[in-house]
C-alpha cells in the first residue's frame, strides 16, 4: 500500500502524477495509467488530504472485515421498492408543503440501493476503513434534502453554540478574544449518526414547531415526513448475545 500527501503531490486531471524523480512516484505513474490491469486501484485516505494506492483485492477485503467485524447480515430482500412507494405516498399527501405540480421534484425516478466505499485509515495501524455510504439515489434522498432547511424554516432555532463547518468556525475563533488563561477543550463523538435518538428527536422537534405555533397541517406533514426518513434504513446491526 503506497500513501501519497496530495500537500507534496501536485495532482492534474485523472491522478496525472508530477515530479516523478523518486522510485515512489515513477512506480505510481506506471500504476495510474491502467490500474485494472495492475490489478490496483487509487481510493481515499481517511482524515489526511492524500491518496492511496493499494491492490483492488486487499480493499475488499477490508470492506468484508468491516461487514463481518460489525455483526451485519446480508438481507433476502431489497426494500428499495417499498421505500419507493412509501415517499410517493407521502409526497402526495403534503398538500401544505409541496405543490402538487412540483412533487416530482422530490422523487428519485429510478432509485437504487446505498453504494459504500471506504477510506482507508492510514493513521491506524491495522489501515482499516471509515465506510462511507453513498444515499444519493436511495428513494428519500431528495425529500431529506428538502426536509433539513424546512424546521428552520417555519420554527428558528438558536444557533449559539452551533457551527456550519470548518471556516465558519474559524472566523468565529478569529472573531473571539482569547486570554492566556483560556482551555481548549476538543471532543471526539464515537458512533454519533447511529446512536441517534430518534424518537426523543422526534420529541423535540414537535415541542419546537409547538412552540413557534406553526400551523398544524405543517406540523403533522414535516413530522411525517421525519418519521418515513429515518425508518428508511438499508443497514441493521444484530448483536450476538
């Protein structure tokens, strides 16, 4: 497995790989030009701003060491179509937020299963993956893009001790008067996204929208529509006893 620092490696059009006087770097030209036939591939490092190149077999065995490691079933039937027809009949039924003539906005015409990929963790020493799950083209993808900015939308919620990302953040700390008596604190959520509470979520945002007296059709529609979300899960975790 070979990691390249894209910081040290000027990277043009499809990996055209520069400054190739070391023998790291002439032997990644030669496995770019035809990686299938190499039988290599070029992914993703985990956290670092690099690539990495390592045998199309080995990643797949990392991805099956994952599967198996997390206690994962592979499933007899495929829900897309169920989920398929459970977001039509909800779209259809949100008279008070989506416009009839539009609906077909927030449907995927030809909705597929997830895709997972996995970037390689080179800062771990057994270079497991961090999986991430493609759910573009999953039936609710474009009803929960719709649905982030609805609840701020009709309910505003403070956002004094939120971020949007990185640069804000930034800006924010540049902003902020900082003492030498000032302690940084930084915290590492372990498992977040998966150990989401989902009903008490649900709990708060109708406490929210309650409290903001929105309309109630509103209320019932966008509560509707969070529930047919997050049930629309592809991936289940059975542990053993």
């Amino acid at each position: 497995m070979i990691d390249y620092d894209l910081n040290r490696l000027k990277i043009k059009d499809n990996f055209n790989f520069l400054h190739s006087t070391h023998t790291e770097f002439r032997t990644a030209k030669s496995i770019q030009r035809n990686p299938q036939e190499k039988g290599a591939m070029i992914t993703t490092a985990d956290k670092r701003n690099s690539v990495v190149i390592l045998h199309s077999q080995q990643y797949k065995t990392k991805i099956l060491d994952f599967i198996n490691k997390s206690n994962f079933r592979t499933s007899t039937v495929n829900p897309t179509k169920t989920f398929q027809n459970q977001i039509r009949k909800t779209i259809n039924h949100s008279t008070a937020l989506i416009i009839q003539s539009s609906k077909l906005k927030f449907v995927n015409l030809n909705p597929t299963a997830p895709t997972t990929k996995g970037l390689i963790k080179m800062h771990k020493s057994d270079q497991a993956i961090r999986p991430i799950v493609n759910w573009r083209n999953a039936p609710a993808f474009k009803l929960s893009k719709h649905f982030t900015g609805k609840p701020k939308q009709f309910s505003p919620l403070p956002y004094s001790f939120n971020t949007k990302n990185t640069t804000e953040l930034i800006q924010e700390l540049k902003q902020t008067p900082i003492t030498p008596t000032y302690i940084f604190a930084s915290q590492d959520s372990m498992n977040m996204c998966s150990n989401a509470p989902i009903t008490e979520t649900k709990q708060i945002l109708d406490k929210i929208l309650n409290s903001n007296t929105t309309d109630p059709q509103i209320r019932i529609e966008l509560l509707n529509w969070y529930d047919i979300i997050t049930k629309q899960n592809y991936f289940q975790d059975y542990y053993s006893n």
